[in-house]
C-alpha cells in the first residue's frame, strides 16, 4: 500500500485512491490495511477498505473493487506487487492516445522481464492453459493470466457488472466479455517476479480450464446480455 501510494503522489499528480479488498481474512490482514488506511488517506489520495461477504475468491474480490472504483481509470494488481507498480506506466500509455480501452499486462510478450520464475511445472501449465484459453474462447493473447490489468472507466462498468466467474477464470471472462462487446485490449510487456506464498492450488488450476468453457456456454446462453445477478 505504501509503494502504490508513493507512485500515486509521485507518478500521476491528480487525485487518485486506493482500494483494498479483503476476502474474507481471518488473520489481521484488514486491522493492518485499515490502519495504513488511515496513515496514507490525504486531500489527494483516498484509500478503502472492502470486505466480502466471506471468502468469495479472487475474481469476485476484482469485480468488487473495481465496481467500487470512482476515476476515469482502474487497475487492479495482486496484492504481492508482482509487477511493480511503476509498471502501470506503461499500461497508461497504452490507453492515454485513445487507441485502445484496456491495456493489459504480459509475461510471455517478453520473458527477459521476468526476474524471478515460477517452477517449471506451474510455467508449463501455463502454456498450455493459454493454448486451452485461445482454443476454447478464441482470444489471441499470449498470457491471460497476468493479475496486473488497466481500464478505461466506461469499459469497466461494462464488463465487470456481467462478470460472472468468482474464482481463478475470471481474467478469461473479462477479456471475453471486452471483445463481445467492442471495447480494444492491447496486450503490454512488464516486469514480473514471482513472490512464494500463491494461495492457488492445483484444484483451483485445474478449475479455471473448466472455466474457459463455462465463459463460451454463459454466452451461447445469452447471459453476457444482461447484468450479473451476484454482485458485491
């Protein structure tokens, strides 16, 4: 929270905030982000604290940020900061000519960024989910997968209000749910390192192939069409 407030004050200069969202915690993750909150909010920056109803998982704790989110235009990033934050740099650029509505971050663009690898294990099933996401969805981007994505205010009312997917699939269904409905993504190099820890495991891996075809039947079904009816 301090680094992406330091980058805030010192990288954009207009007003901006912050929101954490806690997923249902039961260490002292909220008492400790509440209390920053309290040191880091000023006449320029605001920082929030959201709680779930319980532990939803991470794509329900996306939407509901970035829902929540009041400027013209949100980020949301894992909570590591395995991409640095001064990265949004250049998912800015990508959005300030008009050119595009999303920028989204990438691993596999350029694999020289990438300071700290996963296992070889995890880096292959990458692949081939990335193989699974561009059979099974039709999108062309090489890493879908990356938790460090901008959006233009408008675009992201659009998507996250039909998102449907609460856990680890999610990316796949926002991305989707873009080019469904005409707004441009562009696909950026950043830097990346992995940080031990991950939460995700092999079942939850393994549930977000299953994802990508739940994203094609909630379209044939004509769910894309109207807003979610789970929302934060």
């Amino acid at each position: 929270m301090e680094q992406v407030a330091a980058y805030l004050r010192g990288r954009l200069g207009v007003p901006a905030e912050i929101i954490v969202v806690n997923d249902g915690s039961s260490d002292a993750t909220a008492q400790a982000a509440r209390q920053l909150a309290g040191r880091l909010t000023g006449p320029d920056l605001d920082v929030r604290i959201l709680d779930n109803p319980g532990n939803r998982g991470k794509g329900y704790s996306v939407r509901h940020g970035m829902l929540e989110a009041k400027h013209d235009m949100a980020l949301f990033t894992d909570a590591d900061l395995s991409a640095p934050i001064v990265e949004c740099d250049k998912l800015l650029d990508a959005l300030r000519d008009g050119r595009y509505d999303a920028a989204i971050g990438s691993r596999a663009l350029d694999r020289s960024l990438i300071g700290v690898h996963q296992s070889s294990f995890r880096e292959t099933m990458g692949r081939i989910f990335n193989l699974s996401v561009q059979l099974g969805s039709g999108l062309r981007f090489h890493d879908t997968q990356c938790g460090f994505k901008l959006f233009s205010r408008r675009a992201a009312e659009e998507i996250f209000r039909r998102q449907r997917t609460e856990r680890f699939g999610f990316d796949v269904e926002i991305l989707y749910l873009a080019e469904k409905l005409g707004f441009r993504t562009v696909e950026v190099p950043v830097r990346w390192n992995h940080c031990e820890g991950t939460k995700v495991g092999m079942f939850s891996g393994a549930d977000a192939f299953l994802d990508v075809w739940r994203v094609r039947r909630n379209d044939w079904l004509g769910k894309y069409n109207e807003h979610s009816p789970d929302r934060p």
